[in-house]
C-alpha cells in the first residue's frame, strides 16, 4: 500500500531519448475536444500516447489576487466566474468562508434555498459533462438531450436570480433576495421533467455497448493513487472510496437530507461517468426533500447587507463540488478587503493525474480521459 | 462518323449523370439535416425555402465562394490532386451503377468488379490529402483511413463475390433478374448485414468514422482544406454512402424489383431507405476505437465473409434448396451476433455484478454515516 503514485518519467517537451517513430502531436488550445482553452503536448508512436505535458494558463485571469482588491461582497462575482458550469456551489463555499469567519449565523430559508440551488446546480453541471462526453467519445445525439434538461434548469435560475449563468445572488449571511413567489410551482412544474430529462440522458448513452466497450477499462486508477494525487469528487469516489464532503463533513443543512454517496469500484473512465449519473438521482432526492422542508422566514442576516469587515484571523471551508471538494482560505487583517484569499479548486488537483492516466494508453482515449476528468477550465487557471 | 456519336452519347450521358448526382447529394444533405433533427429534438433547417429544402444549396453556395486557403508547408501538387482522385473515384463507379433496366450510362458485363476496383482508388485520395497537408492530424487521419479502408474492403469484396456466386454472374443487370423470384435478402442475411456493416466504414460513417474523428484527429484528412476543395470531399462522401447504398439495395434487396411502379422509383424507394439508416445509426452510435475497429474487421468480419463465400459456393455446388443458404446463413449471424453480443457487453454484466455486491453489502450492514 503505496501513497506514492507509480514513479514516471519527468516531463522534458524535448525527449532527449525519444525513438524515431514518435510525433509530437499539440493538441489544443484550439480542438474541439479540451473544454476550453487546454492544451496539452502529446508524444505519440503511431496511436499509442508515450508521453503527455499538460499547459495551462490559457485562461489565467489572477482571480485570486483580484479578491484582495474587492470589498467582501463584490468578490462573489468573482467565484461565479471560477467554475462558471457550478456557479452556485462556488458562491456558496465563498459565503461560507466569510460566514465562519465572522460567526455569522445564516436564516434556516436561506440555507435551504442554497441547497435546493446548489444541488440543481450539480445536476445541470453533470447533465453538461453527460453531454460532452458523449461529444468526446463520438456520439453526436446525448447532447442535445442532456442540455435540453440543463437549459431547464437555467431558466429557473433566471427566474430566481435573474441570470443563466453568473448569478450573483448568495450573499454573506444568506440571499441576495427571497425567490419569486411562484417559486413552488415553478419547482413543481421542473421536478418530474427534469428527472425524464434525467433519465433520458442516462438511458441514451450509459450502457450503449460501443460506449461502454470506449470508456470500461479505460485508465483504471486505485483509490491508493487517486488519494495520493489529491483527487477528489466523482473522480475519487469511482475508485470506490466513499468520500463526500456532504456525508464526511455536513455544511449548510445537508445533514438533514437522507442521500446516498454512489460510488465505483474499477476508478476507470466508465465508473467516473456513471458515478455522475447517479449524482443526479441522488441531488433531485435531496432537492425534492429539502423543498418539502423549506421553512418561512427571512433569507438574509441584516449582518450581511452592510459593509463587512471581518475580524482579523483565517478561516478554511471545503464544500462538495459537481468536480470535488472546493477549499477556500480566507485570511483577514480586519478591513473590508481579504489579505488573502486562497481557492483550492477541485479542476486544478483532478487534473494533477492527467499524466499518469493518459501514459499508454490511445490516442482516441486522451480525448476521452480528459472528458471524464471534467474540468472547467476558468477553474483550474482562475 | 459512329465512334463521334457514341463519344457524344458518353459525353451526353456523364454529363446528366454529375447533374443527377449532384441533385441526390443536396436531397441527402437535407435529409440527413432533418432525419438527425429529428432524431436529435430539434427541427433541422427551417428557414431557407419551404421545409429548409434550399439549405443545401446555400451550403454549396458558401463553400464554393469561401477563400481556398492552402498552407504554406504543403505539397501543392499532392495537396490539388488528392480531392481530384476522391470525387473521381466516387463519380468513376456511377458509370455502371444502374438505376433501371435500362437507366445505365455504361452496362458493363464484368460490373460488379469494374465497380469494388474503382471504390478502392479514393483511399490513396485520403491518404495523399493527409500526406499533401502536411499536418499531423491530417497524416493521423490520412493513415487511418488507410488501415481502416483496406481491412473493410476485404469483407465488401467477399460478399461481392458470394453474391455473384449467387447469381452465376458479375453483370448487375442479371443480379438483379436472378432475384426476381426472391431478393437475396432472403436466402443471404448474413451477406447484408456483413456488406451493410462494411459498407459504414468504407464510407467512413458512424460508428467507424474514425479517419475524420471531429473530437480526435479534428477532421483528419480534410483538416487543412477549406472552401471548394473541402466542398469536393464533402461530395464524394455523400456520393460514396448513397453508392453503398444502392449497392445495398441492388445485391441484396432485389435491385429495381417491384410491382406496379416504374423501376427507377423502386431503386431509389430502396436506397433511399438504406440512406435513411445510415443516418440512423449516426444518431445513435459513439465512435469506436481503432484498435477495436481494426479487432472487429479482422476478428469478425472477414471470418464471417469467408463462411458466407463458402455456404454459398457450397449451396451452388450441390444446388440445395434455397433454404437451406438460409438457415447457414442465419446460423452464422446468429452464432456471430451471439459472440458479439457476449463481448460487448461483458463490461456491462460485470457493471450489474458489481451494483448488486455493493447494493447487497449496503443492505447488509448499512453505511453509519447514512
């Protein structure tokens, strides 16, 4: 039992020892299979992948050190545009930082529309991943189905927050304001769609045999290795180690929510797809219970509105991502601006083994390996 | 005087042949827009003319009228030439392709094999255009579809030659009368499903559209190429599935064969209905590997080309009724389709397997944390 990954020859763009028969193949930053701007440099031999070096920074924009120049609440813009697919779950382990370090206590409504969002949240961003990847492994139609779901969701997020995408509506200590009035029967009419829509995404690409034949056994990783590289999210719990920060560490209200941690057990490109699928049963579960509890009451502390100015002190929080665990460091000297602000975003360390999973195996893999890993790539160069 | 009318008449005859088809390639460039809407929860083009019925033609339209780049590294020659060889090659086999008893520009007693010896010309085309482009995903590609074509073409050859050992001929003309009783169909599924199969990936269709993968290789051969030069491949990758096509309906589904309507309505009612599945199966499938095409070419698919060449020289040679080819023919798909089946989804079952263990540990000793 190693914590060690298996030892690899170091990266050197020029192989001093590469055989003749080798190619050094750029694939990106412009292919249409590296979810944004990611590039990596590939040794080929015929179809076989030799080598890979990894470039990121494609889409580096200084994210953190932009926060030390921002009042605590304009920086939650900021996290929108991190992992711009899990938009919520980001502002949510943002207002939680700040929340933990003033001692702020969060309205039991607020905290319960956080989840719902969060969770709906999760579900678009996997039916997106569902979607891609069957891009990557070649199937043109599960697209079309799985966004027909996430556009669902989205125009619920534009109901409640008035945007698709980059909401801006988590405040510190709660909401930016209540949802709309017709909040029930908006979610009444979404559920049972958006579960077909659900299972349809599922049913059209899971178990078809040429997707399964694409993705089973295809760079298997122990749960050993995967915990020594730091990976977290789905692409842990396919190797079948149960670990979520939801169940491992409760935060917000979801220890009130009875769910299951589906997890895999060959931690191979096929596990980590249908770990995400089953993510999506589990997060309507818990959206579904937790609209059945949603309380009255206000939705956000009056601590929150006015101009905040932490006490001098640090404070980390994790939450559980659609991509893994999302850590945020906060670190405060007393002003209304953070010293210091950390993020250890879950894309960043998932694609740390990159590498290892991609060495020997084929060219066609490479696109679907880096599918499965599912980066955001706005998250991993920040 | 003779010779310059019948070089007249040939000329005459190309001439409406590059008309007809280039009209078949925008009826199956539209209908592959809509079948795949379709398919796909959206309409397909709407907006240009009645049913999005001009979409094609505004197509061809921009492509021609776009800026023909050529990069700079490229082998100019090689880089001109290789469209040329491909939509050759793909127009070359219409000659003698009939779409009647008498809609033919050419008829060829040796047909069958004057058509299988000019369908191979188009794989140098790809590979040249690969080479010319001088790009790596273009030689990827380019090789590709080397490997790819020439393994596929065995099995499309094999089934060529048991159907002609069928029909006790090579004139398509006497294929097609030889199943006038009863198409071949009948007594040959194995022949379709192998030549059908065969037939996806030597036009380099999903799920084998692995030469040109968008998401891998970027295109492949045809990376490099833009405006009408790309508009050339573009042609005669439609022109080649709608050949597969009507090769389909000619050896295996009776050809022009059918009561009340005239023959060529029948031919095109045939192949139009084989087009309509290759676009299916676009719709539904993922792309394979190629390590798993070039398994599933020489594991599968030439064995089985091989079996169906041998049943139908034996049923010739001792002439047995005619359904006994069929219940060896239906033996071997099913005893192939079995095989297929089990390693297929062998990933699958042991998927369940696995589920069943974890849900059976969970009931028996539920998580804490839960």
């Amino acid at each position: 039992m190693s914590t060690q990954p298996d030892t690899l020859p170091d990266i050197q763009a020029d192989r001093a020892d590469a055989q003749p028969v080798e190619m050094l193949l750029n694939m990106g930053p412009q292919h249409p299979s590296t979810h944004g701007v990611f590039r990596m440099v590939l040794w080929v031999d015929g179809e076989k992948v030799v080598d890979v070096e990894p470039h990121i920074g494609y889409l580096h924009r200084g994210s953190e050190k932009l926060c030390e120049g921002e009042q605590y609440h304009q920086i939650v813009t900021l996290f929108d545009r991190m992992d711009y697919i899990g938009n919520f779950n980001n502002e949510l382990a943002y207002c939680m930082a700040v929340e933990k370090l003033m001692g702020l206590e969060v309205p039991e409504r607020a905290e319960y529309i956080r989840v719902i969002l969060c969770e709906l949240n999760r579900v678009a961003s996997h039916l997106l991943y569902v979607g891609t990847m069957g891009l990557d492994a070649g199937a043109m139609t599960p697209v079309m189905f799985s966004f027909r779901g996430r556009e669902r969701v989205q125009a619920l997020f534009e109901a409640v927050s008035g945007a698709r995408m980059m909401h801006n509506y988590f405040r510190i200590g709660g909401l930016k304001e209540d949802v709309p009035d017709n909040f029930r029967e908006l979610m009444d009419e979404l559920m049972p769609i958006l579960r077909e829509d659900v299972e349809q995404s599922d049913r059209i690409l899971t178990f078809n045999e040429i997707f399964l034949s694409r993705l089973k056994d295809v760079s298997p990783i122990t749960a050993n290795e995967a915990i020594a590289f730091g990976l977290t999210g789905p692409m842990l719990r396919a190797c079948g180690y149960e670990y979520d920060v939801r169940k491992a560490q409760p935060y917000s209200v979801y220890d009130r929510f009875d769910f299951e941690v589906p997890v895999g057990l060959d931690g191979d490109c096929w596990d980590r797809h249908w770990v995400r699928v089953q993510e999506m049963y589990q997060s309507l579960r818990i959206v579904e219970q937790a609209m059945e509890q949603l309380p009255d009451g206000p939705v956000a502390s009056p601590l929150g509105r006015r101009l905040i100015r932490p006490p001098a002190g640090e404070a980390y929080v994790r939450a559980e991502n659609p991509r893994g665990e999302i850590g945020v460091y906060l670190v405060s000297d007393g002003t209304d601006k953070p010293y210091r602000l950390k993020v250890r975003p879950p894309s960043f360390c998932n694609l740390s083994a990159l590498r290892r999973l991609l060495v020997d195996t084929w060219l066609a893999d490479s696109v679907v390996v880096l599918g499965s890993l599912d980066i955001v790539l706005g998250e991993v160069d920040r | 005087m003779s010779f310059l009318i019948s070089v007249a008449w040939s000329a005459l005859g190309l001439a409406v042949m590059f008309a007809v088809l280039s009209v078949v390639v925008l009826s199956m460039v539209w209908l592959e827009r809509k079948a795949l809407g379709r398919l796909q929860l959206r309409y397909g083009p709407t907006r240009t003319g009645k049913f999005g019925l001009l979409q094609p033609v505004a197509d061809a339209i921009k492509l021609i009228v776009k800026e023909d780049i050529i990069p700079n590294d490229s082998e100019k020659a090689i880089f001109w030439v290789a469209p040329v060889i491909v939509v050759v090659s793909a127009f070359v086999i219409w000659v003698t392709i009939p779409g009647g008893d008498s809609v033919v520009i050419k008829h060829l007693p040796l047909g069958l094999f004057y058509i299988i010896a000019f369908a191979v010309i188009g794989i140098l085309g790809l590979v040249l255009a690969g080479w010319g482009s001088a790009n790596k995903y273009g030689i990827m590609g380019g090789l590709r579809s080397a490997a790819q074509l020439i393994s596929y073409e065995i099995p499309v050859v094999l089934v060529a030659a048991a159907v002609a050992i069928l029909a006790q001929s090579l004139d398509m003309r006497e294929i097609v009368a030889a199943q006038s009783a009863y198409p071949y169909l009948v007594v040959l599924p194995l022949g379709l499903v192998i030549f059908f199969i065969a037939g996806l990936a030597e036009v380099g269709r999903t799920p084998f559209d692995i030469y040109h993968a968008e998401s891998e290789v970027v295109g492949g051969p045809f990376v490099e190429y833009s405006g009408a030069h790309w508009s050339v491949f573009f042609l005669a990758e439609y022109i080649n599935t709608f050949a597969i096509a009507a090769l389909t309906a000619l050896l295996f589904l009776g050809g022009w064969g059918g009561p009340a309507l005239p023959d060529v309505v029948w031919f095109l009612f045939k192949t139009y209905a084989v087009v309509l599945v290759v676009f299916w199966v676009r719709g539904t499938f993922p792309r394979l590997r190629i390590d798993q095409l070039m398994a599933f070419a020489w594991k599968v698919m030439v064995p089985l080309s091989f079996y169906t060449v041998i049943i139908a020289a034996v049923y010739r040679f001792y002439d047995l009724p005619w359904w006994s080819l069929t219940i060896l023919s239906l033996a071997g798909l099913a005893a192939a389709g079995w095989i297929i089946y089990r390693r297929m989804t062998a990933p699958a079952r042991r998927v369940i397997q696995i589920q069943e263990r974890l849900a059976a540990q969970r009931g028996a000793a539920p998580s804490p944390r839960t």
